[in-house]
C-alpha cells in the first residue's frame, strides 16, 4: 500500500496548525489568569491594609505578607499548569 505524500503533508499542516492554535489560545488564556492572581493579590493586600486602618499599599506584618504572597505565587504557578504553552 502506497502513501501519497500530499496526504501525508496536508495531515502534518493540519496538525501543526492546530498545535499552533492551542498554543495561541493557551497563551491569551496564561495572560488571563496571570493578570486575575495580580489582582486578586492585590485586593487581598489592600484588604490586608484597610483591615488594619492603614493606607491601600501598606506594610503589612511580615506573616500576613508572607501567606498573601505564597498564595499569589500558588496561584501563579497554577495558571502556568492549567496553560502550558510550550
């Protein structure tokens, strides 16, 4: 049984281009809830801040900084395990 070579190339296009489509999209969606755990740090360390009647970007305790960054950076790193993009 002979393979055309055509078939074959247009099957290879096919799949690159859908890898390439995965890749765009999972790159639009990393951005995405890249910028959501930004600004969900954010509003949690404003909270943090107005909790203890100080201004919006306060220092706060080292503890309390401390979990509010872990918890950024464990969001961050979830985002890049929902949408790898290499």
């Amino acid at each position: 049984m002979k393979i055309d070579k055509k078939i074959i190339i247009k099957v290879l296009k096919k799949e690159r281009a859908k890898e390439e489509a995965i890749r765009k999209r999972n790159e639009y969606l990393l951005e995405e809830c890249l910028q959501q755990s930004y600004y969900a740090y954010k509003k949690d360390w404003r909270g943090a801040c107005e909790a203890l009647g100080k201004e919006e970007d306060c220092n706060l305790p080292s503890s309390t900084s401390e979990r509010l960054n872990r918890l950024f950076k464990e969001c961050r790193d979830e985002c890049f395990r929902k949408y790898p993009i290499d």
